[in-house]
C-alpha cells in the first residue's frame, strides 16, 4: 500500500462519523490484509473480481459508518478544513454586515471629538459643521451637542463657530423638548437636557468668545415655560429665566457683544411665570409670589426704556395683558385697572402707537378681575354664612362698561367692540349678589344689551346671558327664571343663540322652588327635573335629593311614596344608565325613612333603612352631621326606633322588631348610643302597660346588656357613668 493512499485514507476516516479507537484497528488490520483479500461492503468474505472497484467500495464502507467520533483535547485533528469554491466566498462575503450611514457618521463624530484641541484643520471644520446639520437632521440632540462642545473649546471658535450653527441644535432642542413636556413621558431611550443643562452649555460657549445673539438664549428662556415643574422654585422654571435675562443685561454692558436685552426677553420671563403660576392656586403665596416677579419683570422693562429710549424695549399690550392677567385671576380688579390706566397713558404718549392699543379682551380682563372678586366674597359669604350682600364689584363693573360702551360710541380706541361676551360679565357679577334690588339691575342691564342688540349683532344676547338670568332670578323668583328658560329655548330654535341647560343650571331652578314659600314647592321641583331627564340632560345627585326633601316636607304618606319613587327611579338611572354618580347616599333615604316613621309606618321604615346598610354598605358609614356632632346614621336608627315605641302598645311585634334593631346596628357598622338603648326600654314599658303587657318579654335582654357594656367601654355611649349604670340596671330588672 502506497504512502500517499494511507495518508489519504487517514484524512477520510477522522472527517467521517466513525469511531476513531475502531477506526485505527480497522485501519493497522486493512493495512496488513493483501490487496485482493480486502473485504467490501456487501460481501465479507469473497473479494471482487476488480481491483479498482474493491478499492470504491473500501472508501463507501468507511464512509458510511453512523458513529461520532468523541473530541478528545489530547487527540489534534490531522483533518484539512473543507475547500471552498469561488462562489461560497462570495456568499460569505455578502452576510458581513456593512455600516449604514449614520453609522459612518457617528464613527467620523467620534474620531472629531478624539482630535486634540487645537488640532482641527481647514478640513476638519467643514465636515464637522455638515456633520452637525446632519445630526440636527436626524434630531440626534445630544451628539450635535458633543460637537458644539468640542468646538467650542478651540482657539479659533469664536470666528469658525457660527451663531447659525448654535442656534440650530437649540431650536431643534426647544422643539423637542417642548413635545416631550406636552406628552408628559420622559423617553430613557432618546434623552434630552433640561432647560438648565443647555443654559450652562451656551453660557459656556459664550464665555469662550463664540458671537451669539438674543434668540439663541430666549429660545432657551422659551423651554423654561415648558417646564412642568411642581413647584415655582423649580431650577429649570421661571428662575431660570430670570437669571437669563439678568446675563444678558450683563453682558449688554460689553460693547463687542451682540447680546443686547429686547422686548421678547422679559416677555418670555413672564410667560415662564405664567405657565408655572398654572400648577397652583390662585389663592396660594405661590401665586402671589408670581404675580410680583411678573410685576417686577414689567417695571424692570419700562425702567430700562425710559433710560435707553430704544423702541425694541417698549413694553407693549401683549407684555400687560400678561401681567394683568395674573392679577385678574387672584380677583385684584384695582391693580388690574391701574395697569389698564398705565397702558393707556402710553399709548396717548406715544403718538397712539397700535401696539399700546388696549384691546377689548384687555377690557374684559378688567371686567373678570371684578367677577372674580365677587365671586369670591360670595365663596366668603357661604363660608362665613355673613348675611351682607356687598354689590361693589357688580357696581363697579357695570361702571367700567359705561366707559366702554362711550368709549365705543366715541371710537376713541380703533377695534375696541363692546361685545354680548362683555355684558355677560356685568350680568354674572349683579346675578351673584341675590338681591331684588341687584336682580333689576341686572334686568336693567339685560333690556338694555337687547335693545342695542337690534343695531348691532355683535351685542346680541348669548346662552351665558339668559343663563345668568336664569341663576340670578331663581334666587328669588323661580317662575320668572322659568319664563326666561322658555324664552331662552324659543331663542335657539330660531337660531340666534345656542341652548345648553347643565347640571347647575337645573339645580339652581329646583333649588329656587325649594326654597321658596309657595304651595306646590315639591310639585314645582318635580317637573323640572322631570323635563330635564326627558330632554336627555343630567340631573346630579343634589338635586334629587332636593326633590325628595321637598316631597318629605310635606308629611303626608302620598308624598313620602312619591318620594320613594323617586329613590326607585335614581336607583334605575344607577343600574340602566350606568351613572354612579347617582348612588343614593344616607342624606337620600334618611327623609324618606323618617317620612314613613314618624307618621307610624315603623316596618316600612325600618324595611328602608336595613336595604340602605345592606345594598349601599360603602354609603353608610362614616357621615356626620356638622352641627351636633352625632352620626348621621344613628340618628336615622333612632328615628325607626322611635316609631316602634309609639306602636308598642297596638302591635305586639313593637319590642322584639326594636330589639332585633338595636341589636343589627354594629353589624351595620353603627354605634348605638343611650338614646338607642332608652327606646327600647320605654317601648318595653309601653307594652307592658297597654293590653298586650302580658304578651310583653324580652327576650334578648342579656345580650343587649353585653351591648350595652361593650358600647359604653369604647366611649360611643355618650352618657355619663349614673346614666350607663341607671340603664343597665333596667335593663336587668326586665331580664326574665
């Protein structure tokens, strides 16, 4: 056998599936066989009449062998790898992933920001400027960043660093900061600074020389708006603003820099303030603190014009409506027609300059701060429960629109229009005072604004102005708030206003019947609300109740049913309609419970409030009533209770439904107090006197004693230790 054949022979047996100890026996035996002896695949014993053959059919049987051969570490594969055509490297070649463009892009990014500083050539520049259009491009902000920084930092930035070139990766900034604020989710995956974080970049970029002017840094001021912040002392917020416009006074003094303050700079700090001032309370020291720092960002614009006299730093209306704005919502009508007074001084002054004009909506800012200020002192009325109705803010308001409608009338101020939206101002500031006397003004008024109306479209009357009259004249006369519903209705079938009867408008119809004195109080409050459910609009859970206090008032069993049916028809709002905010509470069954108690329908009663505790057990516990400090609920138990003791002497079921009662309260999470335990006792007595005295037991008088004690023990009894023992001891005096 040839050496060249063994070799081969031993190259095909360790690339096959072979076992390699059988291998090297098969292969020493082979080697030591003749050839014409050799054995083939399909004959072990007799050898094949060609050599050449026997010789294929060797290399077949070897190769087909279904054993793998183990990897052994001591063992090196002699194996030559397996050759490949021309076509199998193209192949391979082709899956090599390549780079995509912006890869390649931030690859040359990174070998930038690796030069040393100062090393950048002619060449590197303009590449790394196109570079920084491109990331701009693909909104990558925080690489364009990366090259604003390292540019900055060489020596010949100030001239080959572009205010172009800043101010585009800050716009870019500015408007992806402002739709991530507005989206209200901050994306990990794509981070982008805060206010603050760019602040410090462009005031380092300017500290090393590179020439910038104002709007790259009120586009920075611009993101302090959007800022979100929960509280006004945020470090991206309105302060940052103000320091901003504090640098760029600064650097005003230097007679190189091209950064000089404008109009828009202290216009965009108070829109800071502004937006911020959204997240708190008008009735807050926050938002009067930002009241004065937008004042004082006012004064500081108008000091600095009377200094300079540059027409740039005029302040304008837009900046004072602003301002008054602030003033107008905390309810400040004086400051607010002081700064109404100071804009109109300057725009006689500056030869009626159109961007002084004041507007109508800076008109009807004036008329809201007085709104706002009645609105408010009637919010102080139902808190104080004072009984002085101060119309002044109502007088005042319909004075500011005399001096509106002469001013008008006049054209002394060019676009100023005395529209219905002013009206409907004075008419809900004289419709929250609830006089007679404030009413006919308002009546006055409303004549009048429908008399002009005729000449003028822009006055005609709107839905706020007949809903003010309606909210108005329901105080004191509900059917005349009525007749002004209907007129209202007629009005928009005809087309020349729009008709929206709200929850509060039906609420201030029914609540004007409640309380007034007339007969038909409950049937009155009834059909409103009735009408309104035809007409597919809401009546909220106040108002039912209202009508169903009204029915109870009444006292007599047909109205107390029509008060039921009334729970009955909520409960079906509840269930079909799917409004939860109908769920009837204790303050909606208490009247119909002690309607049917007190006139002797105690199982009814009784009946009434056991489906209360039981469907609406979330509803049932925990109210109070503010005036004698005692739940609500026991006092509702009471009243069964109370009703069972009038019956103790006709119905012989009197004593043990009373004691089944008492003894149900702390399964209802209700605390008995000795009012509870007393009328049992006396219902007991009762009974015991009448004709059924001798059918009168008590059976369950030592486990209301264990009550008794129990409830006296946690403090909810309300009695003091005479009155607990007193009762505990008649208590066991009736014990059989």
């Amino acid at each position: 056998m040839r050496p060249g054949i063994a070799a081969i022979l031993r190259t095909s047996l360790s690339r096959q599936n072979v076992n390699y100890q059988q291998r090297q026996r098969l292969f020493q035996e082979f080697s030591r066989l003749p050839e014409m002896q050799r054995p083939g695949p399909e004959s072990n014993q007799s050898p094949p009449t060609h050599s050449s053959i026997q010789k294929r059919q060797f290399w077949w049987w070897f190769s087909s062998s279904d054993e793998k051969e183990p990897s052994k570490p001591d063992s090196p594969d002699v194996a030559m790898p397996p050759r490949r055509n021309q076509n199998e490297n193209k192949i391979q070649s082709s899956q090599k992933p390549k780079k995509t463009k912006v890869e390649k892009q931030d690859d040359e990014v990174k070998r930038i920001l690796d030069i040393p500083i100062g090393a950048l050539d002619d060449e590197s520049w303009p590449r790394a400027s196109t570079l920084l259009e491109q990331k701009v491009a693909q909104d990558n902000i925080i690489a364009a960043f990366w090259l604003l920084d390292r540019l900055s930092h060489e020596p010949d930035a100030n001239i080959r660093l572009t205010q172009d070139m800043v101010y585009s990766v800050v716009k870019r900034w500015s408007s992806s900061y402002a739709s991530q604020q507005k989206k209200g989710a901050y994306q990990k995956n794509n981070k982008i600074h805060h206010p603050l974080t760019v602040w410090r970049k462009v005031d380092a970029y300017i500290s090393r020389g590179v020439s910038l002017t104002p709007r790259t840094l009120h586009r920075v001021m611009d993101s302090t708006a959007y800022a979100n912040a929960k509280n006004l002392n945020s470090k991206n917020g309105p302060l940052l603003a103000e320091t901003i416009v504090q640098r760029i006074k600064d650097l005003s003094t230097d007679r190189n820099s091209r950064i000089q303050p404008t109009r828009y700079t202290f216009t965009a700090a108070v829109t800071a303030w502004e937006t911020a001032a959204m997240n708190v309370s008008t009735r807050s020291a926050e938002y009067d603190k930002a009241a004065k720092r937008a004042l004082g960002l006012l004064n500081q614009l108008k000091s600095i014009y009377e200094s300079v006299g540059d027409r740039e730093l005029r302040p304008n209306s837009d900046i004072y409506m602003k301002v008054m704005r602030f003033f107008a919502h905390k309810g400040d009508g004086e400051k607010v027609e002081e700064l109404m007074e100071d804009l109109y001084g300057m725009y006689l002054a500056h030869d009626k300059d159109p961007s002084l004009l004041p507007t109508t909506d800076l008109f009807s800012l004036v008329l809201f701060a007085f709104l706002v200020a009645d609105d408010r002192s009637f919010f102080a009325r139902l808190v104080r429960v004072e009984s002085s109705n101060d119309p002044g803010a109502a007088q005042r308001a319909t004075q500011i629109l005399d001096q509106l409608i002469d001013l008008e009338a006049r054209e002394v101020l060019p676009g100023l229009e005395v529209t219905a939206r002013i009206y409907n101002t004075a008419l809900i500031c004289w419709s929250r005072v609830g006089t007679k006397e404030a009413l006919n003004q308002m009546q006055a008024l409303s004549d009048r604004m429908l008399e002009l109306s005729k000449s003028d479209p822009r006055k005609k009357p709107t839905g706020s102005t007949y809903g003010a009259l309606v909210t108005g004249w329901s105080q004191v006369d509900p059917a005349r708030a009525e007749q002004i519903v209907w007129t209202w209705k007629k009005e928009a079938i005809r087309g020349n206003c729009t008709i929206r009867i709200d929850t509060k408008l039906i609420d201030a119809l029914v609540g004007g019947w409640y309380n007034s004195k007339v007969p038909d109080t409950a049937s009155m409050c009834d059909r409103i609300v009735q009408n309104a459910l035809e007409e597919g609009s809401k009546v909220n859970l106040s108002t039912f109740n209202m009508v169903i206090n009204a029915w109870c008032r009444e006292k007599s069993i047909a109205s107390v049913d029509r008060a039921e049916t009334l729970l009955r028809q909520m409960q079906e709002l509840v269930d079909k309609k799917n409004n939860p905010d109908l769920k009837p509470t204790i303050f909606t069954y208490a009247p119909i419970i002690f309607g049917y108690a007190n006139p002797g329908r105690p199982a009814r009663a009784e009946a009434l409030l056991r489906e209360f505790f039981e469907r609406y057990p979330e509803n049932g516990r925990g109210y109070t009533h503010s005036s004698r400090k005692s739940r609500l609920d026991t006092r509702v138990f009471n009243g069964v209770l109370k009703s069972w003791k009038a019956k103790a002497a006709k119905d012989v079921e009197a004593v043990e439904r009373s004691e089944n009662l008492l003894l149900d309260m702390p399964r209802f999470e209700v605390h008995p107090d000795i009012t509870s335990f007393d009328l049992v006792l006396q219902c007991k007595e009762r009974q015991k006197k009448s004709s059924l005295g001798k059918q009168a037991t008590l059976s369950r008088s030592h486990e209301i004693i264990l009550l008794l004690d129990t409830v006296y023990k946690e403090g909810n009894l309300g009695c003091t230790l005479e009155q607990y023992l007193t009762q505990r001891q008649a208590f066991v005096l009736f014990n059989p």
